[in-house]
C-alpha cells in the first residue's frame, strides 16, 4: 500500500508500508503524556525521525524544532517513543 504523507507546508514522502494498526507513539513533552496512534500521523514503521518528529510536533502544535533534542525509540509491537536524548557519563562539578 503506498501512502502519501503531508508534513507542514512543503514537505511530503511516499512510503510503501502500511501502519502497524493500533500502533502509538508515547509523547512526553513539557510535563504532558500522549499516546498518539501512528494512523492519525500518517507516519508508518520505516518513516523517518525527523519526520516522525515533524508529525509530532504538527499534532500538538508546537514549532517543528521543539523535538530536535529528542529521539525515536521503535519497539518490536510496532509502538514508539519520543523522548528526551538520554545524557550518559557526564558530570557536573
């Protein structure tokens, strides 16, 4: 199945899989929680992150740039998770 996806003004991919049905991204951003369903994205399993970031960022409304620090976890159901890049081994004095 092939599936256009429309990120923001000028900015569009075509992808040939199909989204894992029920499938969620969990947002964690600025002290709220979201599971959001990839379907309502139109972002499907092998979207790129930063275009799942921009769909992201299109769905709650905030600038495309808010999610640039952050990554894209995929899970073997299907489901993913943005969440904060994770700092290891760094010490503040």
């Amino acid at each position: 199945m092939m599936r256009n996806i429309e990120l923001g003004d000028d900015m569009e991919v075509t992808t040939a899989t199909t989204v894992e049905v029920g499938a969620v991204i969990h947002v964690r951003f600025e002290g709220k929680s979201e599971d959001i369903l990839l379907g309502d994205l139109n972002v499907a399993l092998d979207t790129p992150d930063n275009l799942v970031k921009t769909a992201v960022a299109n769905w709650i409304d905030v600038e495309e740039g808010a999610f640039d620090k952050f990554v894209v976890e995929r899970n073997d159901n299907g489901d993913m998770t943005i969440r904060p890049e994770a700092v290891f081994g760094s010490c503040i004095d």
